[in-house]
C-alpha cells in the first residue's frame, strides 16, 4: 500500500489544519493508524494513533488539541490540529500498521506544518 499524505502548510499560531492521509488501497486490514512528527533536531514522535475499532490515543502535549480519526470507505486517515504552537512545527508523517505501528513500514511522505507565533 502506498500513502499520500497532504494538508500541511502555514498558520499562526492558534489556527488550525487537517491533514490527511489517503492509502493507495483498502485500510480496513490495517489495525492501527497513526500520525508521527519530526521537527528539525529532534526525534520522530507518535502523535496519535487510531485502531479499526475507533480507539484513539494521543501524545501529552497535543491532548485536547488534536484529534485524529480515519474512515475505511474513503481509505483516509485524517488528523485535525487546533489551537496551534509554534511548538507544533515539524513534517507531519503517517503510517500504518497491519497489527500495530511499532513493527510497520509503511509510511507516507512528510507533509511540512509551520506555525508562526
């Protein structure tokens, strides 16, 4: 499967952006999806991750700011940010895993999210 994932681009802070992340074919046999980030000099980190069966868990610093959801018919997952930081800037990365996201290689391309203050 292959995923193209759009969305990023420039927003003050307190704004807001959807991201999307739209798999080349069915995502229903992917347990798990999830949305990475990586800002310059620092390590890739989970954001939020979706199971099939709609449970969601997110990292501290987005809670209440970030919701992630996916919908199988339309094969795309999606992350929407609100009341964004600066803090917030990084590429935006998906992935999906057909158990769990950890031994998965699938990704999508970045999607660049800048956050002016």
């Amino acid at each position: 499967v292959q995923l193209q994932a759009s969305g990023g681009g420039l927003v003050q802070a307190g704004g807001s952006l959807r991201l999307s992340c739209t798999a080349s074919g069915s995502i229903f046999s992917f347990n798990v999806m999830g949305w990475y980030r990586q800002a310059p000099g620092k390590q890739r980190e989970l954001v939020a991750s979706v199971t099939r069966g709609g449970v969601t868990d997110y990292a501290d610093s987005v809670k209440g700011r970030f919701t992630i959801s996916r919908d199988n018919i339309k094969n795309t997952a999606y992350l929407q940010l609100s009341g964004l930081k600066p803090e917030d800037t990084a590429v935006y990365y998906c992935r999906v895993g057909i158990v769990n996201l950890q031994t998965s290689n699938y990704w999508g391309q970045g999607t660049q999210v800048t956050v002016s203050s």
